[in-house]
C-alpha cells in the first residue's frame, strides 16, 4: 500500500512542479512520477538537513514533506531546463 501511496503522491507532486516550471505539456504522466519520487530525494538531500523535515522517499507524510519533495522536483526540472535550454526558467 505505502508503494501506491508514494506512486501517487509523487506523481502528484511531478505534476505541480511542471506546472510550476511550465514544462507540463513537454511531460507525461510516467514522466510526472519519476520527477517526483526523484525531486523528493534531491529535496530529501539538498534540503531536509537545512530544515529538519523528511521527505516523502523517508516515509514521512506530512505538509512540510510534501513541500520539501515540491521544492526538490522544482530544482531538479530547473537543472533539466537548464541543460536543455542553456537558461533556467
């Protein structure tokens, strides 16, 4: 269940931040789960040691996890624009 759960809730969190970053129409729903799940590990190690608070990958649910794992899947598709493009967004 907590797969499912994760599944969801990163995908869920890839979608916002494409739609933050207006790259929504360049992704898919497979694509919106891996930016997610990958955003919450780059939120959980960039950072959760500035302010304490897990992430979604470390089984914490909760608000400031689900806004760690945003801010984490927000610089992961800024650095994928800014390899892509040359400039960030």
């Amino acid at each position: 269940m907590n797969l499912i759960i994760w599944l969801v809730v990163g995908g869920l969190i890839g979608w916002v931040a494409s739609k933050i970053m207006r790259t929504d129409a360049q992704q898919g729903v497979i694509l919106n789960v891996v930016v997610g799940i990958i955003g919450a590990a780059l939120g959980g190690w960039l950072v959760s040691p500035l302010i304490g608070v897990g992430t979604i990958n470390q089984g914490v649910f909760s608000l400031g996890a689900l806004v760690v794992s945003l801010v984490g899947a927000i610089i992961l598709l800024a650095i994928v624009n800014l390899f892509r493009r040359g400039t960030p967004r």
